[in-house]
C-alpha cells in the first residue's frame, strides 16, 4: 500500500540579506533527507525571490510516470565547401559563422602538415596551433564550433578541402 511523501520545514533562520531554512523530505519509504535553501530578502526579511512557504501551506509532491519529451537534434541539410590552396602563411580557413553545425578539414598535401589554429584570437603558427593534420588526413570538429579557424602549412603543396556544416 502506497503511503504519502511529506516535506515539512525544520527551521527557518534569518541574516541580514539572506534566509537560510533547513528542510527535512521523508519519502513514502520512511527515508528522510535534510537539506537548506538560501534566498535573497529584503530590508524586513521578506524573501525576494525563491519559494515561499506559507503558514497554512500544504506539502505537495509532483510526479509523472510520463517518459522526457524527446529531443531530435539539429541535423545539417547542406554544406559549403571550400579548396584552400596551401600557403606558408596564415590563411583563413572559416570565417566566423553562428549558423555553423561542425566542419571537416582534409590536408591534400603528400608532404606537408596543415596546422589549425581553432581560436578567434591569435596568429597561428607552425609552434602556436590547436590542431596539427599530417599530409594526407582530416581534422573533424567535435565541439560544433562556430568562430573563425585559421591554417598554415609547412610547406606550400597541396590544399585543404574545408566542408562547412550548416542547417
């Protein structure tokens, strides 16, 4: 037989600017669990935001049996793609795009190392850079980032091929 939660407040203490209360939960199991609560009051104690408990209020336990509401993530439904000739300066690779899903970088090169930089700020360099990709590879983003990505080769064949994920 199904027995009833209940929620009841141990003590209520006052600071100047905050209201600390102690809260003891017993579940239908008999389990009691204490916790405390702080919120933000006024000049006469008066709680500002927050719950407020009423003298005359009546505990109550919210519950569904109702499975989460699934969430379908954002797929991309086109893309950009772009061929970067290699260069043994920085060169924008993406510029700054917030509709941006996630990008893939290919290192064309037989020889030469592609390094990315995948910052705002900063000149990326052969000794400064977030990603290196060796000749003949790819760098995939994992984080969905979406500011600008800059490379430089350590030497000058081959190209990237960028592709830009976008909704």
């Amino acid at each position: 037989m199904p027995t009833s939660d209940s929620f009841i407040a141990v003590n209520v203490a006052t600071h100047p600017g905050k209201k600390v209360a102690t809260y003891e939960y017993v579940d239908g199991g008999g389990n009691v669990v204490e916790s405390e609560a702080v919120t933000v009051t006024d000049g006469t104690g008066q709680e500002m935001i927050g719950p407020r408990i009423a003298a005359d209020s009546i505990p109550v336990t919210l519950a569904t049996d109702e499975p989460a509401i699934p969430v379908a993530p954002v797929k991309s439904t086109s893309t950009n793609v772009t061929a970067i000739a290699a260069a043994v300066v920085p060169t924008i690779l993406l510029a700054p795009n917030p509709s941006r899903l996630g990008f893939t970088i290919v290192n064309t090169s037989t020889t030469d190392t592609l390094f990315v930089l995948i910052s705002p700020a900063g000149v990326v360099s052969p000794t400064l850079y977030s990603v290196p990709i060796a000749p003949q590879s790819f760098y995939e983003d994992s984080v969905n980032y979406v500011d600008r990505v800059t490379g430089i080769w350590s030497g000058a064949s081959g190209a990237a091929l960028v592709t830009e994920f976008v909704p």
